[in-house]
C-alpha cells in the first residue's frame, strides 16, 4: 500500500505554534478550544489577521514545530509495512523546504528522503491512503482519504476521520 501523510497539522504542529506566537507577542490567552472550526487567523482581531498569516514566513517557523503525539511511533510502524511518503505543499513558502527537511531528519529519520515529496499542488498524488487535515487535497485523492483532526476542520463532515495516530493505527495497521 502506498501512503501519502501531509506535514502541518498532520506531524508537526503549527496550529498550537500560531497560538504560542500571538500570545507570547499581543499577551494574549487565547486556547485551542475557543478556535473550532475556524483557522487561526479568524481567531483574532482584524488588525493582527495579517502578522498570523505571515508567521509561516518567518525564518524557524516550521522548524520549531512540535510533533503530534504518536505519529514518530505509527508511521515507523507503518513504514515496515507499506511505502509510505510525506507529501508536504513547501512551495508556499519556500524558506519552509529546508526547515521541513531538517525536522523530518531529526524527528522521523526512518522516511528516507527519496519518500519526501515537498511540493506545490498535492493532486498529483496517486496512491492508496492519503492522511491529510485540508479538504483542498483529499477531495481531489482518488485512493482513501483520511482527514486528521485539527482544530480548522472540525466542522467537516465530508471524509473519513482520524483524531489521533492511535485512530491511524487502527485503520492501517
């Protein structure tokens, strides 16, 4: 089997780091839960939408990512049994290729580099499974999509669920 896994919001937390850096900067106290079914940036006034969309552009933004709990685990576990690849939409955000680069070796250095797919437009993906948190890309996927749970999209209804890498194992594994 063949599994494309996203990055942001899949592995690696930015959701949480956009919440960190507006409160650490506007002393905010904002929390996750006040945030459902909206991105980050509708979270906030409109005078700060602005410097939120830009802290992907920041240098270390993606870098300093933290993991999503028990993914390091399942997707090793999965890696032994099907070919797995990230599948990362880097383009965006062209400083992020590097970041993203460096933190998948240091925090999953089981996916080789040759099955890292940093790119632009994830509708070239062909393949069996991909996990995913964006509409935008699973809709398109012809194989299973599995949407992985992040604050934005809790209010979509369209897809296959995954809340956490246990609910992943229990499907793949």
């Amino acid at each position: 089997m063949t599994i494309f896994v996203d990055m942001d919001e899949v592995i690696a937390d930015a959701y949480h780091a956009h919440i960190d850096i507006y409160n650490q900067e506007y002393n905010a106290e904002i929390k996750v839960d006040e945030c459902y079914g909206k991105e980050f940036w509708q979270c906030v006034p409109e005078a700060h939408q602005q410097s939120i969309k830009d802290h992907t552009r920041r240098d270390g933004f993606f870098q300093n990512l933290k993991i999503i709990p028990d993914s390091q685990e399942v997707l090793e576990a999965l890696s032994k049994k099907h070919d797995v690849y990230i599948a990362s939409a880097a383009m965006e955000f062209p400083q992020s290729l590097r970041e993203k680069s460096d933190w998948l070796d240091e925090f999953f250095p089981f996916i080789p580099w040759q099955n890292r797919i940093l790119c632009g437009n994830k509708h070239v993906l062909k393949g069996d499974v991909l996990i995913d948190d964006r509409s935008k890309n699973l809709g398109p996927f012809e194989g299973r999509s599995i949407m992985f749970t992040s604050p934005h999209n809790t209010q979509v209804t369209l897809f296959e669920r995954a809340d956490t890498w246990r609910d992943i194992a229990d499907k793949l594994l």
